[in-house]
C-alpha cells in the first residue's frame, strides 16, 4: 500500500517537474497525463483531487508567477516577450489576465509592483506545492565545513515579509548598478529572526552579495560587512528553495542535537547558487549554513 501511494507520488511530481520544464511548451491535457502514465479521460480529476485545482489552472498560475519575476526583476525582456513566453498570443490578452490576477497592469507592477494581491493570488499555486511529497532529510545530508570569512555588500530587510519583493527589486538594481552579477559574485541571504515572527514588523534578513570592494551607495542603504569565517553545518537543498524553513528546522529540531556540536553567535544563512527563473523552481540551489562553535 505505502510503496503504490509513493509510486502515485512520484508520477504526480513527475507532471508539476514537467510543468515547470516546459512552460513554453505544449501543456495540454493529454501532453501532461502521458508524463504521468495516466489515462486523459481520468487525469484532470486525478490532478484536481491532489493538488486542489485543475491543471490548467496550476499551469497559467505557474507561467503567471514566472511572467511576475521577469516584470519585476528583469528589465532586459519586454512585456510582449514576456507575454508570448506565458502562452499568451497577444500582448492584450497577457494583460487583461494579468490585471485580473493581480489588480495591475504589467506595465504598472513593472514600475510598482503591489505585492499582497501578487501574495494572495499564488497561494492556490504555493497550496499545491506543498502538498508534494516533502523531502525528508538525513544526517548524510548535512556536511561540516570551514568557511573562509566573506567580505559582503549588505541590504538590510526590515519589517513586513510581505514587502521582501521591494527590497529584493531595489537590492538586484543596485547590483546590477555595481556590476556584482550572481554568476561572478555570491549571493547570501542572512537570516536575523524568525520567518515568521509574531509581529511582521520584527521581521529582518540581510540580502549579501560576496565582494571586497568599496561600496558605493549610488543613494540606497548599503553597507559593508563580514559573513564570519568558522567551521559550519552545511544542509544543500534542491527545488523551491524560497522556503527553506523545513531545512532550517531539520538543522535545529534533528541533526545539532543529535551532532553533539554547538551553534556559534552568528545566525542561520545561506548561499543561493541559482535561481529562478534563470532556472524552474525545482532545479534551484540554496546551501543553508549553520555556524558552528
């Protein structure tokens, strides 16, 4: 019985890889069943009773949010591009999609992207998501590194994680600015509280890009800094790495009782290697450092 659900698991986490491989492509029914060795006629009911709404549904929400990330942190693709590539054959149509989605024009979230409706509007597809079967880790997951310390440039995030999209907007802008690209020049994120503390205001994380030259502020917050060297647990984790809660917590909860070691007085970090949507959300990279004594 366990080893039939795992395999129906599989198949299934088959067709949302496939998806998010594929969003340019030709995703109709009978394309993504045949991923799935399921029949046409069954599937949908099969996709919908899962992950709680239809496969046309995730698949316009899922080239949706790739067409949001684009608007809102790159500015080398136009709004047609960015249409044609969500499956939309005309400009007009992505928009009147987008604004009933998001209650803004491309254009505008461009400029000023609202952030709580673009929230709101991807639970369904986060919803879905996480009803994947979730990785479990294990000890042989988890490395012990010594870290050399990293000069960084820092952006500082605080108060509401819901406004984290326009401070990564402004931090991605002023990297661009300084010529710090993520393939040439690392990319940490620096976590100062809880993911979700009980008052939002008390949210913070630093966003780091890894360089030891002078900084140049060119009119943002920007300061120089230090991720300290030492030696560290190091937890690699591949797919939807915008949560990595479940990582940290396996860190916490699991392997440093169980480890003997003790943390260091520096927080939890980590090093996004790639990301989407240079790459689908299942193939990115983060390694989550845990410092150590």
């Amino acid at each position: 019985m366990k080893a039939a659900l795992q395999n129906y698991h599989a198949r299934m986490q088959r067709v949302l890889d496939y998806i998010d491989q594929h969003l340019d492509g030709d995703l109709d029914l009978e394309t993504v069943s045949r991923v799935a060795a399921f029949s046409k006629f069954h599937f949908h009911r099969q996709f919908t009773a899962t992950f709680g709404l239809s496969v046309h549904r995730y698949v316009q929400l899922a080239r949706l949010k790739r067409a949001s990330y684009l608007l809102a942190y790159r500015d080398d693709e136009s709004v047609t591009d960015i249409a044609m590539d969500a499956g939309y054959d005309a400009p007009d149509a992505f928009a009147r999609a987008f604004r009933q989605r998001f209650g803004q024009s491309p254009s505008s979230f461009r400029k000023s992207p609202d952030w709580e409706p673009w929230l709101a509007a991807f639970g369904p597809l986060d919803n879905a998501r996480s009803k994947r079967m979730h990785k479990t880790f294990t000890a042989d997951d988890v490395t012990i590194r010594d870290v050399a310390p990293t000069p960084v440039a820092i952006m500082e995030h605080r108060g509401d994680p819901a406004t984290i999209g326009d401070t990564i907007q402004r931090f991605i802008a002023w990297r661009k600015a300084a010529n710090l690209h993520p393939k040439t020049s690392p990319t940490f994120n620096v976590w100062r509280s809880e993911r979700r503390p009980a008052s939002p205001a008390d949210y913070s994380l630093d966003l780091c890009v890894g360089t030891d030259r002078p900084i140049e502020a060119n009119g943002e917050q920007i300061k120089a800094g230090v991720i300290p060297g030492g030696r560290c647990a190091v937890l690699r984790v591949v797919g939807n790495t915008h949560n990595l809660e479940p990582a940290a917590l396996y860190l916490y909860h699991d392997w440093l009782p169980a480890s003997g070691e003790e943390a260091r007085d520096f927080p939890i970090y980590c090093q996004r290697l790639s990301f989407f949507p240079e790459v689908p959300e299942h193939e990115t990279v983060a390694e989550l450092f845990l410092p150590l004594k």
